[in-house]
C-alpha cells in the first residue's frame, strides 16, 4: 500500500478548506491516511499554511476539533456537490468555528508610535483562529460561482474533492491513471463495474 500522500488537488493551493477537507484520504484495499491524525501533524499542517505557529504545541483536544471541523466542512462539500441540502449540525459547526473569533480590526496603541489597528491574535486562541479561518474559506468557497466546479474525485474509493478544470474530475494523476486502467479493464472483461 502506497501510504504517501496524493499531491494536492485542483483548488487547494487557494482553498485551504478544500486542502483541509482532503486530509482524510480514502486509500485502495479499504486503508485511510489521515494527515492530522496526531497534534504534531495537524501542528504541522496548519503551520504550513501559516494558520498556527510551527512551535505551537498542539495537543490531542486542539487536533480533535481540527478533524471535527473536517468532517463538517467534508459534510458540506458533499452536500454541495450532490446538489442535496447541507446536514444543520454541519451548518452550525462552521458558522460556530466563525463566530468563535472576533474579525474586526481593533484599535491597539503602542507606546513608540501611538495609535493603529490590528486584529487580534492570542497565542492562546491560535486553533480557534485557525478553525474561524477554515470556516470562513469554506463559506466563502460554498457562496462563492467556484461552487459549480466543486466535486468529489471520480475515482474509486478516493473520497477527495476538488475544484474541477475543464473535463477532469480526478484529485491527482494517480487516481486518473486508477479510473482509466478500471474502464480498460471492465471493457476487457465485459464487467461494467471494472470489478474481477
């Protein structure tokens, strides 16, 4: 098994709610990897997105509701995407990951240069700033004219999703290679479902 994970879907280099929807990857042979399975990965992952220090200290309560909002937002894009309506407890999660930070600019005064304004970042709030982030660009992704390309990947069992261009409706070549070799093989067997 192939445990490396796929590189990044169409639209998550802009949509860091699209990158965190897919870190629960749906591997052949009924395996998971799961990219923020432990506090130093999802510490990790957040920090490469520079949402959270890379020295932040993340512990298991903190990465639990990190795959929680996942989960919700995976919930969302899968609503969205099958044209069904969204799960409410999906709905109040991310509007609660939004409202959880303030996102005004506030009046800060230093000493040296007086008066200017700043939103707030708390080093003890980092994961509710990231999680009112992930929200945010989920809502602005679901409400946004890119929603008509959201789609999962078109490849068994990979459970990913992506912003679709043009034809393509794969995460990533491996699982375009996976969808083509399975037609070629139901053509050559007559099996419809590419199944032996």
């Amino acid at each position: 098994m192939d445990d490396a994970a796929p590189p990044p879907a169409q639209g998550e280099e802009k949509h860091p709610s699209l990158a965190l929807a897919n870190t629960a990857i749906a591997l052949p042979g009924g395996h998971t990897l799961d990219l923020l399975s432990t506090p130093r990965q999802a510490n990790e992952w957040l920090s490469r997105r520079d949402l959270a220090p890379a020295d932040a200290d993340l512990h298991e309560v903190c990465a639990s509701r990190i795959r929680a909002l996942r989960e919700h937002i995976r919930s969302l894009f899968a609503s969205r995407a099958a044209g069904l309506p969204a799960l409410p407890p999906a709905l109040a999660a991310v509007n609660d990951a939004m409202t959880r930070v303030p996102t005004a600019s506030l009046l800060q005064w230093d000493d040296k240069n007086g008066p200017y304004r700043a939103t707030p970042h708390p080093t003890t709030a980092i994961v509710d700033h990231a999680l009112a982030t992930l929200a945010t660009d989920a809502a602005d992704l679901l409400t946004s004219p890119e929603a008509e390309r959201l789609t999962a990947c078109g490849s068994t069992p990979c459970n990913r999703y992506l912003l679709r261009h043009g034809r393509r409706h794969w995460c990533s070549t491996r699982c375009g290679d996976r969808a083509r070799a399975a037609r070629a093989y139901a053509r050559r067997t007559g099996n419809p479902h590419g199944k032996g």
